[in-house]
C-alpha cells in the first residue's frame, strides 16, 4: 500500500509537471489529450491514494455484474428449489454432491454447511456474516465511484488553474494564447462530464445493483433455512417469488439495516 501511494503520487506530479511544460499552440487532439490527462490520470491516480488497488479492481468486477439484470434472482430461485426437491428426498450424500458442483457462493456455502450437519442456528448466523461481509465491500465499491465523481470536477479545476497560468505566460502570443484557453476550458469540461454522466450514473447503478443483491442474498438465506427444515419445495418457491416481487425500496432488509448498525459501532469504538 505504502509503495502504491509513492507511485500515484509520482505519478500525479508528472502529469502536472507535464500539463505546466508541454506545449500547445492550437485547438485539436493535442490540446484534448492534455485535459484528459489532467482529469482522467490525476482522478485515477488520487483515487490510488486512498484506496487499494485491489480496491479499485473489485468496483470494476461490481460495475460489470450491476449490468447483469433481475436474471440472476431468477437462476437463483430456480436453483434453490432443485435443491430442495434433491433434500426433500433425505438423500444428503446427493445433496452434497450437488453442492460441489455449485460455483462459489452464498447457496454454495449454506449447501456445505447442511451437508456438514451444521445446527440452525449455527447456519443461519455464518450465512448472515458472509452476507454482511459481501455488502461491505459493495458499500467500498460505492464509496470509490462517489469519490471519483467528486475528484473528476476537481481535477478539472486545477487543469484549467493550470492553462490559465499558461495562458499569462503567452499573453502576447494570440497563437499560443488560443491554444492553452482551449485546455484551460475543457479540462472543466471534461471534469464535470466525467463526474455527471460517467461516475455519478455508474454509483447509481451499483446502488440499484446492490440493493437487488441484498435481496437475493435474503432470498438465499431464506431458502436455505426452508431446505434445513425440509420445507416443500412449491411452497418454498411461492415463497421466495413472493419475497422477490416487493420493491426493494420498500423491503426491510435485514442486511440493509444491519450495515449502517455495524458502521454507528465501530465509530463509537473510536
């Protein structure tokens, strides 16, 4: 992390040493270039400085999956009635096997843990962490992405601090002048372009996204409790669609209410 932070900010200085030195003379790629870079790489690299890497890697991972629609509550429904019936049948072994065959995940988890024979409540309490655990990260994701919105304008701002500079410099050049007020003018522009209509947009996506999960994560745990009980799988499946057909804004997830909770101690701890 301490070798991360020396190289953004190495980083972050070239680029403005860059923005005070390279030369435009006129409006064009050149002149375009140069404001991203100020926006686009001093964004990037002040996001470095706060956050981990791995950090930023994983929003990417959120960002791609938050396009993948109400599908996956479907499969997921799907996939915990097929398990119940294998359940319904005392066959444990089978049960198992089907578990292994599962990709990584909270159903994947609960399965090994009935197959283990694991108590109620020991179950119910690993599968609740593991979800708390998985809407941290999404509170992470979302929190970069409101970072990187408010630092996109900022950096923009400075570009244009920048140029302006420049443009003093070259006063009595009308070329000169010309060129470095361009970048001076979209570098604010490119600044609150990226902010309003990539990042801010794509924080709200993964908001939508999460809330959508946090209900699939109940979804999971419900139906996992049910084949612990050997509930009938049609009744199960009425169910969890019933559960996964109220609104989310209107759905008093305990997850949702538990992460601010989590959040209000370890302040108070502090």
């Amino acid at each position: 992390m301490i070798g991360q932070t020396i190289i953004s900010l190495l980083i972050l200085i070239t680029i403005f040493f860059l923005a005070f030195n390279l030369g435009v003379k006129e409006l064009g790629i050149a002149s375009n270039l140069n404001a991203l870079m100020i926006v686009l790489g001093g964004t990037i690299c002040a996001t470095l400085l706060a956050y981990p890497g791995k950090k930023l890697v994983m929003t990417s991972r959120f960002i791609k999956k938050s396009f993948a629609g109400r599908g996956e509550i479907d499969s997921t429904i799907s996939t915990l009635v097929h398990l119940a019936r294998i359940n319904k049948k005392n066959d444990i072994r089978l049960l198992e096997q089907e578990g292994q065959n599962l990709s990584a995940g909270l159903i994947k988890t609960g399965i090994e843990l009935i197959s283990y024979r694991f108590t109620r409540e020991n179950i119910e309490q690993i599968l609740h962490k593991e979800a708390l655990l998985h809407c941290s990260r999404y509170e992470t994701a979302h929190k970069i992405l409101c970072s990187m919105a408010r630092l996109a304008p900022a950096m923009g701002l400075a570009g244009t601090i920048v140029n302006l500079i420049r443009v003093y410099e070259h006063i009595s050049n009308p070329q000169d002048l010309m060129g470095y007020m361009a970048i001076a003018l979209l570098s604010t522009f490119y600044g609150v372009v990226l902010a309003n209509v990539c990042f801010v947009p794509l924080s709200n996506k993964l908001r939508e996204f999460m809330d959508q999960d946090i209900l699939r994560m109940d979804i999971i745990r419900e139906g996992i409790m049910d084949i612990y009980d050997h509930e009938h799988p049609q009744a199960m499946q009425y169910k969890m669609e019933t559960l996964a057909g109220i609104a989310t804004n209107f759905y008093p997830s305990p997850l949702r209410l538990a992460v601010p909770a989590r959040a209000n101690q370890s302040q108070g701890k502090g």
